[in-house]
C-alpha cells in the first residue's frame, strides 16, 4: 500500500527513513520521554520498534507516522494511528499516539499532528472510533487527549498486557473519540 503522507501548518507525517533511527534511538535513551514508558534495552530495541512502525505504514498506508519540522529539524518524534494488538483489552481498535523529542515539547506539535491523524482517521480511513492510552501520572498526553476531543470513562481503564505484574506503569487510562463527534 502507497504510505500516506501528511502535511500541516508545520509539521510533515511521513514514512520512516534511516536517518531518523539515531534521533529515535536518543529519545529512548532520554530518562524524560521515557518517563511514562518501559525503558529499551538497547539501540537494537529502538531499531526493531523504528522498523516496526515503518513496515506498519507500509502495510497499511498509515501508522505512526516520522514527524518533521521542515525549517526546524528532519525528524522530531512521532504521531499517528496504529492498529493495536489483540491482547489489548479494547481490541480491536486504532490507537493514536505521540512521542517528540523533548527539545520539541511545549510548542504545541502534538497537537497539531494528532489532529491532522484524527481528521485522517476519521476522513479518508473512515474509522469509527480511535482510542489513546498511557498511564495515570503522564498528565501532558491526557491534556492532550482531552484538547482534541477525546474523552475518558475510568471503567475503560486496564492493567496493560505488556507491562510485568507490579511495575509502576501496569495501570493505563484510556480515552476515545468516535467519528461523530468531531465537528467540521
């Protein structure tokens, strides 16, 4: 399938290239954008998640798309839809997602591309619902979330399939949107 490239005000959602692993692999290394998420092992950890994401869009023409900042910087993180595994308790389902860089943070990129992948996903994909997950204490995605319309019920949220019994992160909140309540 052709990947989709999106354009906004700012910002470019693109398929993966090579040179965007180094800048990947330094924001798992960052105890900071780490903070809400299992830590990597290794740079060939961030490289098998990197290749992942990348083989997704080319299967199915979206995913979690390399964000860039032409002007600013090549590639700053990621943003996008993705289809979530079947352990997932809310499966089947679209997830959307972010990850910037933190020298990226506060300058409202999030925003602007989770909204460009929701007019997306709800546009030429014609899904139905799109969910997004983290866990209790990442106050910043959930504001996010909640900015582009998304909504929490608390009797959504689950103990994650991937995280180990006890960890900290086990307990996600989840949100949703569905199609009808973006408004044109």
């Amino acid at each position: 399938m052709t990947p989709t490239t999106i354009k906004t005000e700012r910002l470019i959602l693109r398929q993966w290239r090579e040179d965007d692993f180094d800048v990947f692999a330094a924001m798992a290394a960052d105890p900071q954008v780490m903070e809400f998420l299992l830590p990597l092992p290794d740079r060939a950890a961030s490289d098998a998640i990197a290749e992942r994401l990348k083989a997704h869009i080319t299967e199915h023409g979206f995913g979690f798309w390399a964000l860039e900042a032409p002007g600013v910087a090549p590639f700053i993180g990621f943003t996008g839809l993705l289809h979530v595994g079947s352990e997932a308790p809310y499966a089947p389902a679209v997830e959307i997602g972010w990850r910037l860089a933190r020298a990226h943070w506060g300058k409202g990129y999030a925003m602007e591309a989770a909204k460009a992948s929701l007019e997306h996903g709800f546009g030429p994909l014609r899904l139905d619902e799109i969910v997004a997950l983290t866990v209790p204490a990442n106050v910043r995605s959930q504001q996010v979330m909640r900015r582009i319309g998304m909504a929490r019920n608390e009797a959504d949220d689950f103990d994650h399939p991937r995280v180990p019994e006890g960890h900290p992160l086990k307990r996600h909140v989840l949100y949703r949107i569905k199609r009808d309540a973006i408004r044109p």
